[in-house]
C-alpha cells in the first residue's frame, strides 16, 4: 500500500465513514475496534477491505529496499531507491536514501492492526545490514530516531514501515501527501458534490434558471480542481533522507 508519484494514481485514498444507526451523530462499534455500521465499516474496515483488493490486483509490497554490508562498506544493493554519500565507519553507517515511493497505512486505520498484519503485508519499507558487531543500534532518518535494533535483526532485515511512518521525514512527508489529498477531496465533495450537484430549493421556493446558475458555479469551482489537484503531486515530490544506523545509547 504505497503512495508515489509517477503515472500511476495514488493508493488508496481511504475516507473514514461514521454510521449513525441509533441516532444523529451516535457511533456504535462492531467488534475488534471497527467502528461504523454494517454499511460504513469506518477506517479500519475499509483499510481491510482496500487490502484485499489490492492483493488481488496483485500490487507489489515493496516500498523500498536497501542492503549494506559494514564489514567492507564498500557495496551495496538497492532497489526502487538510490543511495548516495556511503559512510561506514567502526559501527557507524551512514547513507542518504532517495526511495521512489513512501509506505501509506491510514491513521484512522491502526486498531484493526492488532488483528490483521495488514499495514506490514502491504508495505515492505526494507533495511538489511550485514556485518555490524553485537549489540543494539538506533535507527535514524533525518536525524530523528525511528527504532532500536539487535546487530543480528539488522543482518536478518527489518521492515522500517511502522517506525518510519511515526517519526521522521517519512512520517512528515506522509501526513503532508494525506492533508493536500483531503483538502481536495473536502473541497469536491462539500463545494461541488453536495454544495451543488445535489442541492435543491424546498419545493416552495422557485428559483429562476436555476440550472443556468448551478452550471456556472460548478464550472468556476471545478476550475480549482487543477491547482488542489497539483498540491498533491506537489507533496509527492520525493527527497533524500539521512539514514544513520549508529550504537543505541545505554
């Protein structure tokens, strides 16, 4: 489940719905932390339901994936990312990492993580490095540390998704693509979709050329459609990060 910023368009654009089946504004959760009703599962459920379907589109995992040997620190293996400026020094490794696409799990949709590895099976956001010394190392993206690993965790290969999209330039690239995606689509459904295409007078009321004048609002807002539309690619565009793997502090 990956956002990025190419051809392709950006999945999934996943809206949280609240049902109100006992009330106006009342929510009644269905077990597991799903709220919503039987029709509007609410974040988590359609995050489940998101994640099925692209499982059966067939819709790779792989976020990006980096593979440092810090026994030589002369190699290294990529993919769908460039790395540049490689340092590897005693038990210190340090690179800047240019991935090609960013790990997305909805923050509305946490809870049903503890019932389903959805997020992780979706996003492989992966790190491997072979031959550190034992002991435990912190992990930081732009300065900021996301994790703490064990030498042999590291040799084995973890996913950085969870760690990365709660702190960092991953986590703040993330939740800017999110806010320029909800901008647009709030802008659409309450100016455009209910703020003209389905509004009505009450039957009493007559309004003259009513469809004259619901035409020309709906041409002057969709002509703000391209300048929202561009913010989001805007907040795709993709920037290298530092990746520091350095001994945790005791």
């Amino acid at each position: 489940m990956r956002v990025r910023r190419d051809d392709q368009p950006v999945l999934p654009q996943l809206v949280a719905g609240k049902g109100r089946p006992g009330g106006v504004g009342e929510t009644i959760t269905y077990g597991h932390g799903i709220p919503g009703d039987g029709v509007h599962p609410g974040g988590p459920g359609q995050a489940v339901m998101a994640a099925a379907i692209l499982k059966g589109m067939h819709l790779s995992s792989l976020v990006s994936a980096v593979e440092i040997d810090a026994s030589t620190g002369k190699g290294f293996k990529s993919e769908n990312c460039k790395v540049t400026d490689l340092s590897v020094k005693e038990d210190r490794v340090q690179f800047d990492r240019l991935d090609a696409a960013l790990p997305f799990f909805p923050d509305e949709a946490k809870s049903i993580v503890k019932w389903s590895p959805i997020r992780e099976e979706l996003n492989d956001y992966r790190l491997k490095v072979t031959g550190l010394k034992d002991g435990r190392y912190s992990v930081l993206l732009g300065g900021k540390k996301i994790a703490d690993y064990s030498a042999d965790q590291l040799a084995k290969g973890v996913n950085l998704t969870e760690a990365a999209l709660t702190a960092g330039p991953v986590a703040d690239q993330v939740k800017a693509v999110v806010a320029a995606v909800n901008a647009k689509n709030k802008f659409h459904h309450d100016m455009i979709f209910r703020g003209v295409v389905l509004w009505n007078p009450p039957a009493w009321l007559h309004v003259k050329d009513l469809q004259e004048q619901k035409d020309k609002a709906l041409a002057e807002l969709e002509a703000k459609m391209p300048e929202l539309d561009a913010a989001v690619w805007k907040a795709l565009e993709m920037k290298a990060h530092r990746v520091e793997i350095v001994p945790a502090e005791k």
